[in-house]
C-alpha cells in the first residue's frame, strides 16, 4: 500500500519536469539594463537571472557611442556596431548620413515627418493614432535596444493629450541613452520607474513650449544623469535653464556639435554639456 500511494506523487512530479518551460530566450523579449524594477514578462517566469539570460545587445561596456547634435530636437547616435538613430526625426535637420532607425513625436512638425525616406529601418513614433493608449515599442536593432515610455502632451487648444509624447531610451555599450522628447509635463513616480537609470539625458530647455525651465530643471535633477545635452534651444537664453542648477552640477560649452561618450569616461559629476549648434 505504501508503495501505492507514492505512485500519484511520482505522476504528478513527472508531469511538472515533462511539461515546456518558457525561458527568457524563447520569449525572445530583451530585458532593460537601465530600469529600476523588473519588467512585467507575461508568461515567464525567472528561477534565477543570468549574464546568459539576457540578450546581448547593451553588454559590451568597453565601446564607444558617438552622438552628434544636428539641431533642434534632433541628435545622431551612431553605436559601436553601426547602427545609427536619428531622434524626434523631421526630415529638415539632415543627419550625415541615412538611419537606421528614427523617433518621432507630434507635438508640433519639427519633430516627425509623414514621409521619411524609404531606406530606414525603423520608423518609430511617439504616439499611437486613434487611441488613447501610448505607443509601445521594444525593438533590438543590431547591438541597441530601443523602448519608450508615453508621457501627455498639451494639444493646441490647451487640454492635455494623453500619450501623445514617448520619452526614447537606447540601451547600447552599458549605457542608459534618454532623449526626453517633447516633455510637457513633471513625471509620475510610475515613468520614472519605467525610465530607470540614465547616463546620458537629451532635455529640451526652450523654457516654454515644453516646460518652464524651473519644471524641467527638476525632472533633470531628479534623473541625475552623468551627461546632460541641451536640445530645443530657441527661447530665452540656455544661460536661464543653467541658472536653475547648484554646485551639484557642472556646465562645459563645445565649439564641436560631436561626443564620444562611454561608461568609462563619464563624467564623475553631473555635467550640462552645451554643444555646437541650434
């Protein structure tokens, strides 16, 4: 009789270890190296995390990413394995070359274009026509992974639009890259678990058509990037966004509109780093 009874457990045991078990490859999903809190995966379920679990896209820590300011809102990311990002993309500010994949946002037309070229790989907006739901992207693009996070935008007659906005995040060469967008507004405790960790931080400071200065300057301090890179720069002065900062933060003016940046030669404080152009 006892051997009887055991005869269901042994059953049921060998239906537990026989069954599929779905495994962070096979859902094919990248994990963020940036965020602060773990990503809702449905269907998966981690017994444990391993370096071999994620997908290797932002592992190698000893490469370089060249950024690029091309003007207005848009910047020129080029990673260690070619690819190359142009963000809040227009078609009028001209990267030197075609990319590879593009952001858009729709708060205004400098900042998305309804024809982009036919060569670029990725075409990814900000928004999601037609729906009140945000845009939700998660795209491996060679050695980057590129998410977003909706944050509200006002319309024109002033009402706010929700997730009409994504801030851009691109992880790539163990660094946190976020280009803020078009931001309207201070953010929620939620997005900024959803944005995690930032190392280097694109923050418009036209002190107006996104936010006031003091606004912005709070959600900069609050993301405590290493490099911070002023876009959006019509407006009063840069020098009104810089007066909102303390001795916590440095300020460097670039005659160059490029940066090498790498996890290795970050700077130590957190530094406002103006470059070249418009």
């Amino acid at each position: 009789m006892p051997h009887l009874l055991l005869i269901p457990l042994i059953l049921v045991a060998a239906a537990v270890f026989a069954a599929p078990r779905v495994s962070f490859a096979q859902a094919e999903a990248p994990v963020s190296q940036c965020q602060m809190i773990a990503r809702s995966l449905p269907s998966v379920t981690f017994a444990s995390f391993s370096g071999g679990a994620a997908l290797k896209v932002q592992a190698k820590a000893n490469e370089e990413v060249r950024i690029t300011y091309v003007g207005h809102s848009t910047f020129f990311i080029e990673t260690p394995a070619g690819v190359k990002i142009a963000t809040d993309y227009n078609g009028w500010y001209k990267p030197p070359a075609l990319p590879t994949v593009v952001t858009m946002n729709k708060a205004h037309s400098s900042h998305y274009t309804l024809t982009p070229e036919p060569g670029i790989e990725y075409v990814l907006r900000g928004w999601l026509d037609g729906s009140e739901k945000g845009a939700d992207h998660d795209v491996v693009a060679g050695d980057t992974y590129i998410r977003n996070v909706p944050t509200d935008i006002r319309g024109w007659g002033g009402a706010m639009e929700p997730n009409g906005n994504s801030i851009f995040i691109f992880e790539v060469a163990g660094l946190c890259i976020g280009h803020l967008g078009h931001l309207h507004h201070e953010l929620t405790e939620k997005q900024y678990s959803e944005i995690g960790r930032l190392d280097v931080l694109m923050v418009p400071v036209d002190g107006g058509l996104t936010m006031g200065a003091e606004s912005m300057s709070r959600v900069v301090q609050r993301l405590r990037s290493a490099l911070i890179l002023p876009m959006h720069r019509r407006g009063p002065p840069i020098s009104q966004f810089l007066s909102m900062f303390g001795e916590g933060f440095d300020a460097v003016t670039d005659d160059d509109a490029t940066i090498t940046v790498s996890i290795r030669n970050l700077p130590k404080r957190p530094t406002i780093h103006i470059l070249s152009g418009v």
